[in-house]
C-alpha cells in the first residue's frame, strides 16, 4: 500500500516525533511510505527521517502553513497515494479541500483534547463538514475521542482510539549525556521539560516554580518552537532572579541521554492529549511531574505526580518532595517505567496498519 502522511513541520513536537519513530515501521510492514511537510525546514527529525530512508517531501520553506496554494500543491501529492493520512489543523483542512475531485482515501489523527476552534459555532459546522470527509479518526487517547465525539455531534462509525506510542526500549537503553551546563552533578537536582514552545505548553509556570527552590535546583528545557513564546521564558527567567538556574537547549537529538541524565522529568501543559514526552520520561526511568490537564494527567495519574494547572508553587514542592525523598523517588519512577509497557510504538504501528489495511 502506498502512503503519505502528512504534517506541517518536523520542528520539535510530539506529533513530529511520532513520525520519526513510525513511518520507519510502517514501511517494515511491507508498504511505501512517504512524508509530506508544509514547511520543509530542515531540522533534527527530517534528517533521522531520512537516514531511516523515508523520503520527505515539502510545499515550501518558511512562511505560513495556511498558505492558500498549499491547496493547489498538495493536491498533486494526493493523486500518488492509496491512503494519505493528516496530522495537525492545516493539513487536515487543506487535505479535505485539494481531494474535492481526486476521492483518495483520508485519515486524520486528532492529537489534541482541545483546540482553538472549539466552542465557535462557525468552525463547528466546518469541523463537521472537514471531518466528514476522512474514512478514519484516529484519536491519541480516550478522552481525546470522548471529547471530539461531544463536539462534533451525532453519530461517528469513523472515529476510533489508538494510544500514541514510543521507542521504549530505544529510551531504555540510552546512555545519559554530559550535562555540561552544571558544574558540580553530584550537588545538582536537575529536571528536565522537553517540549516547543507552543501556546498548548506551559514553560512559564516550571520557571515560576524555580524561584520557590534552592540554588542548586536547576531546570532544562528542551524543544524549538515559537520564538517569541522562548524570548518570553527568557525573560521570565530573568525577572524571577533563576536565570542562570534555567537553561534552555534548544533543538536536540539526543533527547533519550538527556532525560537519562535527569533527576525528573517535568510535563506542563494547558492543553495536552497524551504527551509523548511524558511517556518518554517514564521510559527513562524518571519520576514524571505534569499538570492536571485532560489527556495529560490521565496518562500521569496513578503513576507519576500531578500538579495544579499553572500552580508554580505547588510544583516547586513536588519538585522538592522528591529530591529530599530519594527513596519515595525510585518508588515513583519504578511506577512511572511499569506504565509504558502499554505504549510501545510497535503496539501502535501495528494498529495503524490494520485501519489502512480495513478502508473500503
């Protein structure tokens, strides 16, 4: 079978990061896959992408996503393809609107609980129209699904959850990396965010909470993303006195090492559907802090440690809870690793095949 998958960009994200670990595995499964970018910028993920040998294609570089001729240039892409499946609110809208004609088989995946469109009665209706058009609507969790299922309305044979998934044993096996931005590891906490800059992650409310904790509690953040969205953590940093406590990594491709090297592993949200990244740091044998956000907390909760959305301080004492209890912080990280047995990529790659392979 012949597929494309479709993304706006390969900069930092966990819906970028899904397709690094299973176009790969698709394509083991005996079928031709592809990628399709909007913003073909050359980062980390393109170039893993294709050293694995999946061919990634783009429509431009730089500019907008929502480009108007995006249409028109990916409508030439769908013509190739038996299935060719979405990710990300462009893609899936553009996609409906180039196949008006062509009648290639769509799927989509909705990788989060919430989005800006909600509660707008206009994109309500479109939404409906949009995802009328896709054979398949692959949600990451079930709340995910739940929620989708609420918005739109109505009866949806085609919607369905199949629980994103990672590289466990790739993670597992990981040597953790020099963290050459302390001097002293030994007398350093570290913790570790790895997320863009988006407005669905809360960088700033990690930042607040280091003001709360001593000298020798450090923070990384990792991820690209919005460029304002970081100068503004930066500035953050600053005004809170902890910059030289905060530092940020920017794009990395040794994300396993780093969390290996971690104390803990933060997730910060307002939004979140499942977080990948949350699921990589269980693997890596961390204990996870992350908001109580839906999507987010329901993949944390019973697990790892769970925080008031935007409560800096709550935060700094879980932070500081689990430093101070080395003990309660292996339990919880013994806990955090046993999860992820249920989110191996293999898991999930498999059942992606099995929606392709059952489309009419």
């Amino acid at each position: 079978m012949k597929l494309l998958h479709v993304i706006t960009s390969l900069r930092t994200g966990g819906a970028e990061k899904l397709m690094v670990d299973l176009l790969p595995r698709l394509r083991d499964m005996g079928n031709e896959v592809e990628l399709l970018v909007f913003d073909g910028t050359r980062t980390a993920f393109f170039d893993q992408l294709e050293t694995a040998g999946i061919k990634v294609n783009f429509l431009q570089v730089g500019g907008s996503v929502y480009n108007p001729l995006n249409i028109l240039r990916l409508r030439k892409f769908l013509k190739c393809f038996d299935v060719v499946h979405t990710h990300n609110t462009a893609c899936q809208l553009f996609a409906t609107l180039a196949n008006i004609g062509v009648g290639t088989k769509l799927v989509t995946t909705e990788h989060n609980t919430s989005n800006r469109r909600r509660g707008n009665a206009i994109f309500h209706l479109l939404d409906r129209w949009m995802y009328r058009r896709y054979k398949k609507i692959v949600c990451i969790s079930q709340k995910a699904e739940d929620i989708l299922r609420e918005w739109l309305g109505g009866e949806w044979g085609s919607i369905l959850t199949i629980n994103n998934g990672i590289d466990v044993k790739k993670i597992e096996n990981a040597e953790p990396a020099e963290l050459d931005f302390v001097k002293d590891r030994e007398s350093i906490h570290v913790s570790v965010m790895v997320a863009a800059f988006r407005w669905e992650k809360d960088q700033q409310t990690v930042i607040r909470a280091y003001k709360e904790l001593p000298e020798n509690f450090h923070l990384a953040l990792v991820g690209g993303g919005n460029e304002s969205l970081k100068q503004k953590c930066i500035q953050l940093a600053a005004e809170c006195g902890v910059a030289e406590r905060i530092h940020f990594l920017g794009l990395r491709s040794d994300v396993p090492s780093i969390l290996k090297a971690a104390d803990a592993v933060i997730q910060s949200s307002h939004i979140d559907g499942f977080c990948l990244a949350a699921v990589e740091g269980m693997a890596a044998g961390k204990p996870v802090i992350a908001s109580d956000v839906v999507g987010l907390a329901d993949v944390v909760r019973g697990y790892g440690e769970l925080f008031p959305h935007e409560d800096s301080k709550a935060l700094a004492g879980v932070i500081k809870k689990l430093a101070d209890n080395p003990e309660y912080a292996a339990n919880v990280a013994a806990t955090c690793q046993k999860r992820t047995a249920q989110f191996d990529i293999s898991v999930m790659a498999e059942k992606y095949n099995q929606v392709y392979l059952g489309i009419k």
